[in-house]
C-alpha cells in the first residue's frame, strides 16, 4: 500500500480529532488547536485539513444531530480511520526513532 503524505497541520489536525473523540467538529477542533498550540488556527484551513484527510481515507465524517445552539443546524462530527491510526502510529514511530538517534550533545542546550 501507497504511504499518503502528511504535512503539519494534516498531522495536528488528524490527533486533535482524536484527542476530541465523539466531539470532533470544525470549530472545535479549531478551538482545540488554539489551545493546544498558543496559535491562531483559521476554521477555513481547518475544514480544508479535514477534507484532505478525509480523502485520504484517514477520517470519516457523519452529520449529528441537529442543536438548538446552532439555530437547528447539525455538525459534521469526525472520527479517525484505522488508516489514520496506523499513520500517526507510524509517524509517532519515526519521529521517536529521531529524537533516540540524537547524540546526547547533538542539540544546543535550551531553558524550558
């Protein structure tokens, strides 16, 4: 099977979905990245993010129930595929094969 590539955000916003679980929805996992992040996060890039994934076949996608706080409206709530899972697996794989192949003086030292 063909590895589909994943940028940044793609990535961030793929384990905010996760970490939302039954919850994951545009503006929340926008609200979400805000908080997470310290950064400003456009629901439009958020939304454009979630379709990507979703074509990928790393999330999928149903329409809730309607809200009265969204005037009857109903949101598109999100879930992550087994193909997703696998990804962030493999990229959690990777990234921790990284930082273990680091030499103990390999980084500049920082204050946190």
């Amino acid at each position: 099977m063909r590895r589909s590539y994943l940028g940044e955000f793609e990535e961030v916003v793929l384990l905010t979905v996760a970490v939302l679980a039954e919850g994951a929805y545009g503006v929340a996992i926008t609200d979400e990245l805000e908080r997470q992040t310290g950064r400003t996060v456009s629901i439009s890039a958020v939304h454009a993010a979630l379709h990507r994934l979703e074509e990928k076949g790393m999330l999928k996608s149903h329409l809730g129930e309607a809200t009265a706080e969204r005037g009857g409206r109903r949101k598109r709530l999100f879930t992550v595929t087994v193909l997703g899972s696998r990804t962030l697996h493999d990229i959690r794989a990777v990234r921790k094969q990284l930082w273990d192949s680091i030499a103990p003086n390999g980084l500049p030292a920082v204050s946190l």
